[in-house]
C-alpha cells in the first residue's frame, strides 16, 4: 500500500521519535481541533431552539445588528479556538437571523476566527516545526506554493484548501498559521472559499426555520421525515460538489496536494 502512495506523489517520510517529541504540543492541538468541535457542533444544534431564543431576545431588546455582532463574535471566538465547527453556527446564523443578515454574521465570525486561530497556531509553531518540514520535499513544496507564490495566488491556494468540508476549519487554521502563510493571504482565500458552503448552510436553515419551528425536531414533525431527508440530501449534495470542484482545482495548481487533515495525519502505515 505504501508504494502506491509514493506513486502518487504522497510519500511523505513519517516522523522521527525526535521529531514527534517535538510536535507533541502541536499534535495534541491538532488532535484536539480535528475532534472537539464536531461533539460540541452537534449538541449546539440539539439546542438550536434554545440558542435562538436568546438571540430573538436581544433583537427584541437592542437590534438586529447588535444581535447579529455579538452573534459574529462568539462565532469567532469558538471557531478560532477550536470550540466549534463553522457549519453548525452558520445553521445557527441561518435559523436565528434569516439568510442574510445570518450570512454576514456567520462570514464576520469565520474570518475573526480564522485571524484568531491564525495567530495561535503562529505561536505555537516554531523552528522545530520549520525544521521538520523542510526534511520532507512533498510538504515543502506545498507550503512554498502557499507562501512564496505571491498574496493572489497565494490567497486562490487558501481558497481551494477552504472548499473542501473535509478540511476543518480549526485545523485549516494551524496548518496555514504553522506554514507562515500571510495573515491577508489566508483572510482573503478564507472569505471566498468559505462563502459558498457557508451561504448554503445559513439558506437551508432558514428556509427550515420559515414556518416558525422552534428547532429541528419540530422541522421534521411539522414538514415529516421525506421532506427533512431531502432538504439534507440537498445540503450534502450542493456542499460535495463544490468539494470535488476544488479538489479538482486544488490539484491542477499544487500537484499532489493534500487536505489537511491528511497532511496531519501523515502517510498511513498500518497497511
């Protein structure tokens, strides 16, 4: 199996006793980002109806906008460090503000996020990490396309990477940040990749919550399990053909680039 994959390009040395005593602070964060905000993404919308009810309050008390602000800051914050994922608070933004105002909010908070978590994973990552990427070709060359390629190209690359649903976003950020890949570069990339799944999202929710359900259980009791399982078929569909198109690109402009996540992962040894 190994020697398929260096067929292709991912033959990427696996990392040293050494070298993996070096990461541990990165892997544990990076373990941490891969996993956290799917567990607490999913209970967010078990509270759905909860969470909106305290949005609907401060509307009601101060405005839409001052709403939508402080909806825009936490969803920074909890992106940024990792908390939760960007789907599940633009279902949120979707539900509570209606598919524009929801829209703006969820992009203000993906991009405070993704500054947030830039700067994190910049800290965090040092020499040591340099290091170790330069003994390994396959991931030098992505990462002097992401960094030396210029801010359009640069920011076309973050773009491509942020398409694709299997890249998480908190880890997304710590492999951009660890790379040096530029503050503005990442923004810019972050902001047109990103808009396409996450207006998806934010549409789907509102049209969900248009008939007054209080939260996605009353969705399906009201409109019955036929209509909930497309409206997600719809979702899943629209967001994997947006992927595949980025892929595709991804790969014409970085040959043999990987998601994220596998370039964490590393080349699968087990086989």
């Amino acid at each position: 199996m190994n020697d398929s994959k260096a067929s292709k390009g991912l033959d990427v040395a696996p990392l040293s006793s050494e070298e993996k005593r070096d990461l541990v602070g990165v892997g544990l964060l990076a373990g941490a980002w891969a996993l956290v905000p799917a567990g607490i993404g999913f209970l967010l919308l078990a509270y759905l109806g909860e969470v909106s009810d305290f949005y609907t309050g401060v509307i009601e008390s101060q405005g839409l906008w001052v709403a939508v602000a402080l909806y825009a800051i936490l969803f920074g914050l909890t992106a940024g460090s990792g908390l939760l994922p960007t789907y599940a608070q633009a279902i949120l933004g979707g539900w509570a503000f209606g598919m524009v105002a929801g829209t703006v909010g969820a992009m203000v908070g993906i991009l405070v996020g993704t500054a947030l978590g830039h700067q994190v994973a910049r800290l965090i990552s040092g020499p040591r990490v340099e290091a170790i990427i330069e003994r390994r070709p396959q991931v030098v060359a992505i990462r002097d396309a992401l960094v030396d390629a210029g801010l359009v190209r640069s920011a076309g690359i973050v773009a491509l990477l942020r398409l694709s649903p299997n890249s998480p976003f908190a880890l997304t950020n710590l492999i951009l940040g660890g790379s040096r890949t530029s503050l503005i570069a990442t923004l810019l990339g972050t902001g047109v990749g990103m808009l396409p799944r996450t207006a998806i999202a934010v549409g789907i929710a509102t049209a969900a919550a248009a008939d007054g359900s209080r939260d996605l259980v009353e969705v399906v009791k009201e409109r019955g399990p036929v209509v909930t399982v497309v409206g997600l078929l719809v979702l899943v569909i629209s967001i994997a053909v947006i992927a595949a198109i980025g892929k595709a690109a991804l790969r014409r402009v970085v040959p043999g680039a990987v998601d994220p996540q596998s370039a964490v992962d590393g080349p699968d040894e087990s086989s």
